[in-house]
C-alpha cells in the first residue's frame, strides 16, 4: 500500500510544471557559481604559481602545485544551489495544503501516517534529484574553467558529490517542514529567502565581529554550509602540505565552514533542525481539518 502512496506522490509532483521550473535556474545558478568561482581560483592560483611569487612560496616551503583550490568553489557553488530544492520543497508541500488538493491524498490514503511517510519518500527522493543535477552543473562548470592540478581526485569528487546531493536532501525537506507550516507558499518562499540568503549572513556577521565565531556552527545556514565547506576544506588541506594553524580557519572560512565543525556533526546539527521544522509541520498537517 505505501508503494501505491508512493507512485501516487511521484505522480502528482511530476504533473505540475513546479519541478522543472525549478530545475532549470538550479541548474543554470549552479553552473553559472562554478563557472564563476572556478575562473576566480584559477586566477588567484596564476598569481600564486607566477614568477613575482615564486621566490615566497619557495622561502615558506610551500608547493601550491598541489593546491585542489576548485574544491571551494565546489562547495560554495554547491551551498547557493541548494536554496532551489529548498524552495521547491516548501512551495510543493504548502501549495498541496493551501489549495486542499491534499484533501484527496487524505481521503484515498488508509491513514494520515501512510501518507505523509509517501511524502516523506517523494521528496528524500527529488531532493537527491536536484542534488545529483546541482553536482553535475558544478562539476562541469569547475572542470572548464579550473587547471587539471587544481581539480579534486577521485576520492575528493565523490566525497564532495555524497554531501552535495546529502545537502541537497536535507534542505528539501527543511523547505517542506517550513512549507507545511507555514501553509502560505508565498510566506514560505520569502521566509526561507530571507533567513538563509540574508538574516542569518548578517547573524554570522556579528557573531564573527563579537568574536563567537564557534556559535555559526549551531545556525541553520552555517551547519549546511559546513557539510560542504568543511569536506572542501579537508581536502584542500591533505595535498596543501604543511599550512600554520592559524591560516586553518581561514581556509575553512574561505570554503564556506566559518566556525562550522566537522563535516558529519556539521551534517547532524543541520538534520536535527530538519527534523525540528519537518516534525512540526508533520504535527501541524496530521490535525488540519481537511473538510
């Protein structure tokens, strides 16, 4: 029965031109970052590598031949994509409830849990869609415009891609926790806008200026950042040799885990406020009166 649910949901969501609306600046946003930030490594890394330095970094004993810095453009590139899947999750749930075409999923479903666990299966599912395209767009976009020696190896694209599409999941379902309580698809969309792309950069301005930084680490918008930032920053410090500890937070800092902690407690923090939002609009939803 859950399967049915689940086919059903896969149904209704690829009905409505929301998904690839949706895809389609995701892809482009994606590109568009990794293009960008790509062409900005390499110029920095052209300075770097050229004569007027070369003297420098010889005297610290620094070998940048081996810099991976296309992993920070990776990550950032990655972190400013996912906001799509989060806003096609919000809009999708809170357009269902404020329409009441959810009426029906209820009336036709055996009960309320079977449903909403369909809901849950459905959007685990498009959020790994949009990650693997928002991978995809970045990985091609960093490849075209960054030297082959700044690129990850293997084990670095497929350790950025996993939290990629990981990132990807988990702010889809924020958006659908968000959505569900919200109900205004309106409202949802201008919340998580202005929370993630503006209030909380300026919380993290103050926290930094009021030196607390460590406090970003605990933010919505700096544990998701983090997942990304801080698998970037990892890589880039295993081939960069011998780099001082106080240019450490800088780099992390530079891939996007300012005062963020390790990729995976980074990765917990953010689920639990996943969890939190989709639990609550899970709550909100199973006592709507659907007459």
């Amino acid at each position: 029965m859950l399967m049915n649910l689940v086919k059903a949901e896969f149904r209704k969501t690829t009905t409505t031109g929301l998904w690839w609306g949706l895809m389609i600046p995701t892809v482009l946003l994606a590109l568009g970052w990794a293009l960008g930030t790509g062409a900005i490594g390499k110029s920095v890394m052209d300075v770097v590598n050229g004569a007027d330095a070369e003297e420098l970094t010889q005297l610290l004993g620094i070998d940048s031949s081996q810099w991976q810095v296309s992993v920070f453009g990776m990550a950032r590139s990655i972190n400013i994509a996912t906001v799509f899947p989060m806003i096609f999750g919000g809009l999708a749930i809170s357009n269902e409830i404020n329409r009441r075409t959810i009426t029906t999923t209820f009336l036709t479903a055996p009960n309320r849990v079977g449903a909403l666990s369909a809901k849950l299966i459905v959007y685990i599912v498009w959020g790994a869609i949009y990650g693997v395209a928002i991978v995809a767009a970045v990985s091609i976009g960093i490849a075209f415009t960054s030297d082959a020696a700044a690129l990850p190896d293997a084990t670095g694209w497929i350790a950025m891609a996993a939290v990629g599409v990981l990132s990807s999941i988990l702010m889809t379902m924020l958006g659908v926790g968000v959505g569900a309580l919200m109900t205004s698809p309106i409202g949802t969309t201008i919340v998580l806008l202005l929370y993630m792309l503006i209030l909380e950069n300026g919380i993290q301005l103050v926290l930094a200026a009021q030196d607390l930084v460590p406090i970003i680490g605990f933010l919505p918008n700096g544990a998701v950042n983090g997942l990304t930032g801080s698998v970037a920053a990892s890589i880039f410090l295993s081939t960069a040799g011998v780099v001082p500890d106080e240019l450490v937070e800088v780099i992390r800092g530079i891939a996007g885990a300012l005062g963020a902690f390790d990729w995976w407690l980074s990765g917990l923090i953010f689920l639990v406020w996943t969890a939190v939002f989709f639990l609550g609009g899970w709550a909100a939803t199973q006592r709507k009166d659907i007459t």
